[in-house]
C-alpha cells in the first residue's frame, strides 16, 4: 500500500467530491420531502436477506452503500417527524434545525472545551442562557447540552449528592424523593448511584404534592439529598406542584431538581406556563430539545442554577487535561458525566437565531390546542373515554370494552397500514391508548381518522376477528 492509497478516504479528490455530491444531495432531498412514508421495521432476517453483506475488504462504494441505506435500511426504520407518529414523545425537528445538523457534522466540531470550540460553545451558552431566562433562573444559571434526559438527569443528581457531601452530610444511605409517576431515568440514576429511591404517592390526579413530599422529608430528610419533581410526565403530561415543593426548601435541606424532559418547553406557551411556577427555585432542571423544542436528536439541556456545584462535581482530572481544566474557561465537558461531545446544541441554536422564539411559542401552544380539541372530541364519542384531562400535549384515552390484546391488534394495523404510530400505554393495570402530539404539522382531522379506525367496523379488532 502506498502513501496515496492510505490517504484516500481524506484527501479531498474527484472520487471524494462524488461521495460528498452524493451524500448531501440525499440529505436535501430528505429534508425537503413533502410525501417521506411513516415506515416501520423489518425482521433481521429480512435485513439480512435484502441488504445482503455491505462490508468486505474492498468497499461496494459510496453509490451502492447508500442505495442500501435509501432503499433497504432507511424504509426500515420510522419516520419520527411524521405527522401521525404520536407514540412514546415525539420528534419534529425545525428545517432549520435537522438541516444545520448537517453543518455541525460537516465542521467536526468539537464542543467539549472552551479552547477548542470557543464559538460553538459561546452560541450553545446563549441557548442555555435564554433557556435558564424562561424558566425564571438567575442570571448565572449555566450548563451543558448532554446526549439525553437520561443522562442529564444523572449528572444533576450525581452534582446533588456531590454538593450534600461537601456540606458535611454522611448518612449511612442517601436517598431520593420522587414520584411514583417519575421517569425511569430518575430510577435508573438511583441504581447507578446506589442511592435509595423514596418514591412518594401521587394524587388521584397524578400531581406529586408538597404534603407528600413533605411527610417523606419529615421521615427520610436526614439522608434525602434531592427531591426530584417532573414538569410533564411522559405517560400523562402531568407537571407537579412545583411551586409547593420549592417552599419545602425553606423548612429542609435538599436539592430541587426539574425533570422537565418533555414538558418544560410548555413554559413557553402562555396557554401552560402559570403550571410550571416555583422552577425559578430549581438547583438545577433538564429539558430536551429533541422533545417539544423541536430539534434533531439527540441533546439534552442541563441547566444548573449554580454550575461551580456542576463543575466540581464532574471536571476529570488527567495529566493531559490539566492545560483546560487549570485555565477556568468555560468548558461542556466540566459540567456533566462525559468528555468528549459534539455541540449538540448548535441545531437548536441556528434554529431559534434563524426563526426568533416567537414562533416557538406558537407551535408549542399549537400542540396544548390540539390537544385539548381532540380530548373535547374523545369525550363526545360514547365508545372512547378519557383516562385523564390533559395537562400538556399528552391525550390518554380508553376503549370501552377492548383488551390488551385488542389495543396491541390495532396499533399493528395502524403501521402495517401506514396509517399512524400509536402504541398502546397502560396506566394502573389498564391498557390504553396515548396521543403524544407535539408536530406542528398533526392536524386535528389525522387525529379524528385514527379516532375513526378505533369504532369503525373494518378496524374493531374484536369484532372483525370475532373472538
Ligand atoms: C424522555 C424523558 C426522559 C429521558 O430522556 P432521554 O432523552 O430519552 O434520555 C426523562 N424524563 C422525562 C420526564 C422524559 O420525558
């Protein structure tokens, strides 16, 4: 092998070029599709069958691999931004977004340290800042764009017990308060800490309340070093008594963190904002912008009322990081459980610069009225009934009479007949369907049809199949 051969794949020539053509021509194509189908998966053996194998000493070329990927691999995998995806939370990235997603990867790069990424990281901290503003923190209220809420919610609370123990607080376990209705990440962090979880009961209503909590505190509070109180959560949209929570501060010593993953962008629509008073007093809180902030996945924004508590918990220390970690610049890296990261933020940042926040606010109360109309419309049919009055942009709703079984039938028919992604949820034993709507292009009338197919004959699974 010559130098030349070893070079190739870097060196900027004809056959790079052609590669490059061929990449972003697809790209422009994707995002500007009008009639991109919903797509749904494929067995492996299916896979395996129709792609056949794609890697070998020397290459297929670019052509050939990308024709896999349009034609075998990509229609195999579901259209998330699709209107009638509605399971789960949603994506529906902004043009703007998905499409500067293309230039951060283009650009290599790199948002962990100040040094080497200044510009990025400055465009990412005034994100942040405008974030950290709306949700009512303080002017030095700072952090980090992570992979997800999973991982932000873990470095919040790693940060909490971090800033516990150097108050001088050494119980034999530590533990934290949430919800029962909390996010499994929370859980998950807990394990991963090896911390007790004290999960608190919710109302009838779903709300976890400062009464709650506070007997909890009264019981536990001498080892809880963090209460965790979710603003929109996944199942129900439901945001806790934030406010009641937040006044516990001035009676017990804990860490207030926000899960608001999905629902915290509904601080920016006027119709929900009121629901989300006492996150001003947060220590900290997360939301994804690749949730109801409409950009391309994955990023998380992880914001800490007072980030040295952030920084002294996370900062690694290595002989070949002390040139960043000694100098005090604003580094990502410091601030969460990572090093190395893209600056994930930079889709959201071009966005919001490109569109203004204006328009953010009104697609998020598009999403709050759509979701109200479509629950006024589940209660006037008899057979369909709602489990909870939507908070948010969450709709749950049941089927008179159908089983587990008839609910699983009909979302598989649904996405077999590319009609729309709704997988069932459950709530208290009882299997139910779940509108997530957050695309600014869901319509109430796609709404209705899926509506339709759940009373009609040709979709009434039990009656169809006569069981
Ligand atoms: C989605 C979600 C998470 C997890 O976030 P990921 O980005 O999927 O890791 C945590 N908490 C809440 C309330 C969520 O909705």
């Amino acid at each position: 092998m010559t130098a030349a051969d070893s070079a190739r794949m870097h060196e900027v020539s004809d056959e790079t070029a052609a590669i490059v053509d061929l990449v972003l021509e697809y790209s422009r194509n994707r995002l500007l599709a009008q009639d991109t189908p919903l797509d749904k998966p494929l067995p492996q053996a299916e896979l395996v069958r129709l792609a056949g194998r794609t890697i070998s000493e020397q290459g297929i070329g670019a052509r050939k691999a990308l024709g896999i990927f349009e034609h075998v691999l990509a229609p195999a995998c579901i259209s998330i931004d699709d209107p009638a995806y509605l399971s789960f939370i949603p994506a529906a990235p902004t043009k703007a977004a998905a499409a500067f997603d293309v230039v951060v990867s283009a650009s290599v790069l790199y948002g962990g340290s100040w040094l080497e990424g200044a510009g990025a990281v400055h465009a990412e901290n005034e994100v942040l800042r405008w974030l950290a503003a709306e949700f009512g923190l303080p002017e030095g209220a700072g952090g980090v764009f992570v992979q997800g809420g999973t991982l932000g919610n873990l470095s919040a609370l790693v940060a909490a017990r971090d800033a516990a123990r150097r108050r001088g607080r050494s119980p034999e376990r530590f533990a934290m308060v949430c919800s029962v209705e909390a996010h499994s990440s929370n859980i998950s962090a807990a394990k991963v800490m090896d911390v007790d979880v004290i999960a608190v009961p919710a109302g009838e209503d779903g709300i976890l309340r400062a009464d709650a909590v506070r007997a909890a505190l009264e019981e536990h509070g001498d080892r809880v070093f963090a209460v965790v109180a979710t603003a929109g959560s996944t199942n129900f949209g439901i945001v806790d008594d934030i406010a009641g929570i937040a006044a516990l501060k001035d009676e017990f010593e804990f860490w207030l963190h926000v899960d608001g993953a999905y629902g915290l962008a509904g601080m920016l629509s006027p119709l929900t904002r009121s629901l989300f008073a006492g996150v001003e007093r947060a220590d900290s809180l997360v939301v994804d912008p690749h949730k109801w902030l409409f950009a391309p996945f994955d990023a998380c924004a992880l914001i800490y009322r007072d980030p040295q508590l952030g920084r002294i918990a996370h900062t690694q220390h290595a002989e070949y990081l002390d040139t960043l970690t000694e100098t005090g610049d604003w580094s990502p890296s410091d601030f969460a459980i990572h090093l190395t990261r893209r600056p994930r933020g930079l889709p959201l940042w071009f966005s919001l610069a490109t569109y203004g926040a204006g328009v953010y606010r009104d697609a998020v109360s598009h999403s709050i009225e759509l979701a109200r109309r479509i629950a006024d419309e589940i209660e006037s049919r008899p057979e369909l009934s709602l489990v909870r009055q939507p908070m948010l942009s969450v709709v749950v709703f049941e089927r008179e009479g159908w089983t587990k079984e008839d609910y699983n039938r009909w979302s598989a028919q649904l996405l077999d007949e590319q009609i729309a992604f709704v997988t069932p949820s459950s709530h208290a034993g009882r299997t139910n369907a779940r509108f997530a709507i957050l695309n600014p292009r869901t319509t109430f009338e796609r709404l209705v049809e899926i509506l339709d197919t759940m009373t009609e004959r040709r979709a009434g699974p039990s009656r169809t199949e006569g069981r």
